[in-house]
C-alpha cells in the first residue's frame, strides 16, 4: 500500500496548481470552509481513481475537475433532500456566504442557480462548457443564470456563539500540558482522526501513534528543531474550534466531532492552505501556510 500512497502524493503535486480555484468554486457552492475542503477532496479522489484506469490523458483537467465538484455537489444536495435526519427539521445552512468580485452566492439560489452562477461568472465558463458541467442544455443554462442573478443579495449576520464544550477546553489543556495520554483518553475508541488529504487514522490507540504523537511534540524545523505547538480554543462562527500556534503564526486548525464527554473525530487541518488563510482572516490571526502534503 506504500505505493498506492506515494503515488496519491505525486497526484497531489501535478494538480496543485488547481486547488486554489477548485477550493474557491467549492467555497462557493458550499458555502462554507469545511464542507468545500470535503468536497475538494472527494474530487480529487475521484480523479485519482479515474486516471488511474484511463488509456489516455484528460484533455481538460480543469474543467473536469469542476464538472465532478459540481455532479458530487448536486448529489449530495438531492440526497439530503429525500433523506433528512429522522426527527429533525433541515439544518439551516451557513448564514454567511463568500464574497467574490462578482457579488454573493447565497441560500436563497438554487443549487443549480448557483452553480450556473459561479461557473460563468466567477470562473469564466463558457455558456457550453457550464451545460456541460451542469449536465444540462446551454437554454437551461441562461434560465439558471438569469433566475440566479437577479436573487443575489448581500448576506445575513453570522451566527451567535455557541458555548465551548468542556471536552475541547480539555482537549487544549492536554495539548499545551504535552500529556498524550490524557488526549488518548478523550478520544472514543473507535473515534477517527484526520488530516484531509494526507492522513486517516482510525482507533484512538492509532491515532496516539500518529496525529496525537505530532500534536504532542510539535514541528520540525531545520533550523531550529522541534518547536512545539500552542492550542487555543476560539469561536469562529459560532462553533469552538482550536488553532495551534507554532511561535506567531498559526500553523493547524483543528475541529471536532463530541459525543457527551468523548470526542468522535477529530480533523487537522493543516496541508490545507485556502482553508486555514479563510479562517485566519476572519479571526484576524496571521497563518502559517504550507503545502499539500
């Protein structure tokens, strides 16, 4: 399996040139960091897998890339509308939506709206090259845009802050303290820690091995060695999520999955550079940005 995960990383490295703008396409669709990290790293699974099996090279990387974002995208939004939780009205989705030269994307779009939208006027699709992403007819199209652009508007207020739960405080705590074994301990058993796009780690004990043992010791530099990280818990839209420092910058985000006093997953986001300048930005701290791998 080496050799499967050395060549995800050469992968990686040929398409790096197009993450900023497939992250921000996805940011539009999305509407907020997270899930547009999760689908740029659906997409470029995808690709991955599809590539793999191809007898020839893709003619337009780009826009094939977009067009999966956009497919993946769609999807996902029809099955939650056939499927919403049991018992539980839909989720209202991310108040603040990003703000790009051209104006707001915002809930009130449609899906296709929306990707219409971004595609023509954000990215610069031709009316073809959008139906062809949108799996649709450039008529279809040019109702989509029209519809989409004389419902945008600017964005409503973020949300209120929600109370930080006593496990991530803890979770800082340990982390600042360096004792691995207390952030073992708040990790379920079966809980799962990731590094999108680089690590998955599932078990806590596997994690301990990995991610927390990283956490623990800090970074190393080659000039002046191991520095370790500093956790701070901080609100970023009313969720709690903790940023690590490495001397002044922000170096990691970290954001949490808890289950009463245990946590379920945690992600580290750290070789995922648009998401960690986005939410430096709004908390107005300087980041440390680094590669995709």
């Amino acid at each position: 399996m080496s050799d499967v995960r050395t060549n995800w990383f050469t992968f990686i490295d040929t398409c790096a040139a197009l993450r900023p703008e497939l992250f921000r396409y996805c940011r539009a669709l999305t509407r907020n960091p997270w899930d547009a990290e999760d689908l740029v790293q659906d997409v470029l699974a995808i690709t991955f897998a599809t590539t793999a099996k191809l007898t020839h090279e893709l003619p337009n990387p780009r826009a094939w890339m977009f067009r999966v974002a956009t497919n993946r995208w769609l999807n996902e939004v029809a099955h939650r509308r056939r499927s919403p939780p049991a018992g539980v009205a839909a989720a209202a989705e991310e108040p603040q939506a990003t703000r790009e030269a051209v104006g707001t994307l915002l809930s009130q779009l449609s899906p296709q709206e929306r990707a219409a939208v971004a595609l023509k006027d954000m990215f610069g699709f031709t009316l073809e090259e959008t139906a062809h992403a949108l799996s649709t007819s450039v008529g279809a199209v040019k109702a989509a845009l029209h519809r989409g652009r004389e419902r945008l508007t600017e964005p409503d207020e973020g949300r209120d802050e929600l109370p930080t739960s006593s496990v991530i405080e803890r979770f800082c705590r340990a982390m600042n303290a360096r004792d691995i074994d207390a952030l073992t301990a708040l990790l379920l058993e079966d809980a799962v820690v990731e590094s999108p796009g680089v690590a998955f780690e599932i078990g806590a004990e596997t994690a301990r091995r990995g991610t927390l043992t990283g956490l623990v010791l800090g970074c190393e530099d080659s000039v002046t060695g191991m520095t370790p990280l500093r956790a701070e818990v901080r609100q970023w839209r009313g969720e709690a999520i903790v940023i690590c420092w490495r001397n002044d910058l922000v170096h990691e985000v970290l954001r949490f999955d808890v289950e009463g006093e245990s946590i379920r997953s945690l992600r580290v986001y750290l070789h995922t550079p648009e998401l960690i300048a986005e939410v430096c930005a709004e908390l107005g701290v300087p980041p440390r940005l680094c590669g995709y791998h």
